[in-house]
C-alpha cells in the first residue's frame, strides 16, 4: 500500500495502466490495492479516462528527508507503513539490543495507546506517531519528571511551527487553546542502572473528522491553526532533535529541575480552580504549578499538596 500511496502523492491523475507498470502488477491488482487503501480510510478519486488521484497530497516519511532535516546520523531511524503501536516495536527493537537512540515511526499505527488505556487515533499518512528511545546508564531515578520535559520539547517545535498559544495541561497533554493537539506516553524498560526510556508521542497535524467521532475531548491540528500544510518530516525531524535535548539534559542530571520554569511557561492550569480524580478519590484546589520533580503542586484549604502522576486527571472547575 505504501508502494501505492507514493506513486499518488503528487495529487495528480495516474492511470490503472500506469500504475501496474510501476508497481508491476496487473490492473485488477492496482484496483484491489486501491480498495484496500480505501478501506483503511484514504479516499481515492477515480475519474473514468483520466485515472486516480488522492483530493490532496500526502506526504510520507522517509529518511532521507529526515536526515536532510537534522535527525542526526547517531540516531537509527527505523520507519514502516503500519503497526498496532510504535511503543510496542520499541519494546521488541530494545529486547533486540539494536542501536540506540532511535526513531521509530509508522505512516498508520492500528492500535496506539493513551493515557489511562484510551485508544490514540492517528489516520493513515496525516499525522505523527513516533517513540523515540533513549538509554539512560544512571537508573530510573534519573529520568523523573521526563514526560513534563517531553511536553516543552513539543511546545518548543509547535511555536517554531508558527503554532500559536501551545499550552500544556499536567501531566502531558498539549494544547491549543484549551483543544488537545498532541498526546504524550512514556514507557520504561529497566534493568537494575540501565534504564530504556520509550518516549511515545502522537501529534495531530490534519485530523480526519471521521476519524474523531468518538474522542470525548475538544482536539485540533495543525492544518487548522496555520496558514500552509506544515511538512510531516520536517516536525518529526525537529520534535526528535528537541527529545535528543532533552534526553542529554536528563542524562547530565539536570532533569525536571532545569525544566520547571520552562514548563510552568506554557502551563494551562496555572492559579485556575480545579478537580484532580483518581480511581480512589476526588480532590479539589487551586494548581499552583509543579514543583522540580514534576509534581502537581495544589493548594488545598491553604496548605499545597503535591500529587505525582499515574491514573490521574485534572480538570478545571
């Protein structure tokens, strides 16, 4: 599919004719894999005697346009059309003791992760879907806080991007105006010090509506917040030059605590009245920000209470 996917990329008409030639198959069987892209939710236009073209273009991933956009050569790119989940192939690619740091991304991922269990959509060749590993040689101690560090990376490429009031919603949800626009997850793999950090993240760069019908949650993308169609290997090269940062950062020992003032910057919830639920109990406060290790920090009946992450949700009051 991804075959074809290239070949129609350039939003032009190509005949049945000419596409079996390149791909080198029959008619029938360009027709069927059109089908099959139609039903993993592209739209394919089929105009008779003209031929097939998609209603917009697609730009896939490759690496050698994330190489010509600054992924460095000490980072291993490993990039396929489909998976269930990225998060997942980094836990086999780590398990493998293959090269790190690397970058693995899908154009279509079947079953990705949320936060608290919830289902990540991201469409086929639209958006972003990546995890990028990082070993870490001084424990898991060293990486705390990561996620929040994570979450400024991409408010950094998203104001680069012309992207304007990124926020961030504690722990790792990114924002624009109160709509969700990037989704973070880390997963950790660790063996007594070393300690693999899978860094999972989903961005929205143009959204199907479809695709969306059951999110119960204000979203956006990046389509509708500027003014041209932003380059997917470009964001994708910029986000993993930002988490190479990052993660350097984390592995000298500076952690949360270089990062607090940073975060605190684009926080949404900053002196706003709010509920923080957990599966056991229900609180409610002010957010007063977070403290150097990444904590929630929430004044209650005067006193501040810092809760750390896990199955928690904030919202505002």
């Amino acid at each position: 599919m991804q075959a074809v996917l290239a070949l129609l990329s350039d939003n032009e008409f190509h005949s049945g004719e000419e596409l079996g030639a390149a791909l080198g198959v029959t008619r029938a069987a360009v027709w069927k894999k059109l089908k099959k892209l139609e039903s993993i939710g592209v739209n394919v236009h089929s105009v008779k005697g003209r031929g097939y073209r998609l209603p917009s273009p697609f730009e896939l991933l490759s690496e050698e346009a994330l190489r010509k956009n600054g992924v460095p050569d000490e980072v291993a790119i490993n990039l396929a059309f489909e998976t269930e989940s990225t998060n997942g192939d980094a836990k086999r690619y780590i398990s493998q003791g293959a090269s790190l740091p690397v970058l693995i991304s899908v154009e279509r991922q079947t079953q990705g992760k949320g936060r608290r269990g919830r289902q990540w959509e991201s469409g086929v060749a639209k958006n972003i879907t990546f995890s990028f590993v990082w070993r870490f040689d001084n424990g898991p101690s060293v990486v705390e806080g990561l996620s929040l560090a994570t979450g400024v990376a991409v408010a950094r490429v998203l104001k680069k991007l012309g992207v304007p009031n990124p926020g961030l919603k504690w722990p790792n949800d990114v924002q624009v105006d109160g709509q969700k626009i990037c989704g973070i997850l880390l997963e950790m793999v660790a063996d007594q010090d070393v300690c693999h950090v899978i860094i999972g993240i989903g961005l929205n760069v143009e959204m199907d509506k479809s695709v969306m019908t059951h999110v119960d949650q204000p979203w956006t993308d990046l389509v509708s917040r500027l003014k041209s169609r932003p380059s997917r290997n470009l964001i994708l090269a910029e986000l993993t030059r930002e988490l190479i940062d990052v993660c350097k950062l984390f592995e000298e020992g500076h952690g949360m605590k270089h990062f607090q003032h940073h975060w605190q910057a684009y926080d949404v919830l900053f002196n706003q009245s709010v509920t923080v639920s957990s599966v056991s109990q229900q609180r409610q406060g002010i957010a007063r920000g977070i403290d150097q290790k990444g904590a929630l920090l929430l004044e209650e009946n005067g006193e501040l209470v810092a809760l750390h992450g896990g199955e928690i949700s904030v919202r505002r009051v």
